[in-house]
C-alpha cells in the first residue's frame, strides 16, 4: 500500500494490522538492517532492501502488507495506491504540521501529477487506486481489505486531479 505522504497510508495500516500482516517499510529496512535512524525518521536504502528482499521475500518474517510511500519501489506483487485530492491533501499536511512547507508543496504537486501512480505502473505491476478524499480511515480500509482479499485485480484510471479546475490554479499559482 502506497501513496503521496499524507493520504492516509498509515492510519489504514493500523486498521488493517488486525486481519493482515503488514508492515512499514521503515521499519522493514531497520529490521533487514537496510536502514537507519535519523532526526527526521529512517532513512532506507532502497537498492539495499530491494535486493535484501528479492533474496529472502520473508526476510524479518512474514508480511502480507508493506506500506510505505516507496512500498511501490519493493519486489512486491501489486500495488494499492491510495490517492488524496490535492487541495485536501494540503489542508490535511497543514493541520498535522507535516514537514516544512515546502515539503508540503512539493507533496500536494506529486499528487495531482500521479508521481507514486506512475512510478507503480512503471515497477509493472498490477495497480488499484483508491481515492481517500472525503473517507473515514475504516471506509479506506474496508476498499483495502477488499482489494487484498481479491488480489489485487488493476484498476486505475478513475482519479485525474488535473482535470479539476481548482487543481490546476493552484499549482498555477505555487509556480509563479
């Protein structure tokens, strides 16, 4: 499960974690000794947890979910993109004073430019998306559990913040 920071990733991972084995992939690369800690988090070397988990799939044990927004850069079978409405994203990493505000900007253009979508499509994997925006965390996790229990069957396509007006404007406005 993947997606922008701040769409939702983490709080649907705490409600999958009763039926599914799930993990971050911070705490993925401290336990398979690919990462380390930092002021500011974990800070994962990616090459090394790609290669570490193509040898051992269950290095650190078993996991059916890894979450994380570079969950859709490991050996994995599919992805479940989880997506945010730009302008709602932006409010959402403003009230949780995450990263600095420059951070932010740069999370809310990698949304509406479907960065994470396309850097799974282009790992070849099968994709779902799911669109948060307006969703409590259980309704989120309920579409996740769905899609895990079907295997991830792609279906993508549906979201396209560009095409919103609004969307456009404001990225507009961020560049000048």
């Amino acid at each position: 499960m993947t997606g922008t920071p701040g769409v939702g990733k983490s709080a649907v991972a705490a409600q999958l974690a009763a039926r599914w084995r799930v993990v971050e992939v911070a705490d993925l690369a401290l336990r398979t000794g690919t990462g380390r800690r930092t002021r500011g988090g974990v800070q994962v070397d990616l090459e090394r947890l790609r290669t570490r988990l193509r040898r051992s799939p269950d290095a650190g044990g078993p996991i059916e979910v890894v979450v994380g927004h570079l969950a859709h850069l490991l050996p994995v079978r599919g992805a479940i993109v989880l997506r945010c409405h730009p302008l709602a994203l932006e409010r959402r990493l403003v009230r949780a004073r995450r990263g600095r505000p420059a951070d932010r900007a740069a999370n809310v253009v990698s949304e509406a430019l479907d960065l994470v979508l396309v850097e799974a499509l282009g790992e070849l994997l099968p994709v779902v998306e799911i669109d948060t925006t307006g969703l409590h965390v259980a309704e989120v996790a309920a579409q996740v559990d769905r899609a895990l229990r079907r295997g991830v069957r792609p279906r993508r396509g549906h979201v396209n913040w560009l095409a919103d007006p609004a969307v456009t404007a404001h990225l507009l406005r961020g560049a000048g």
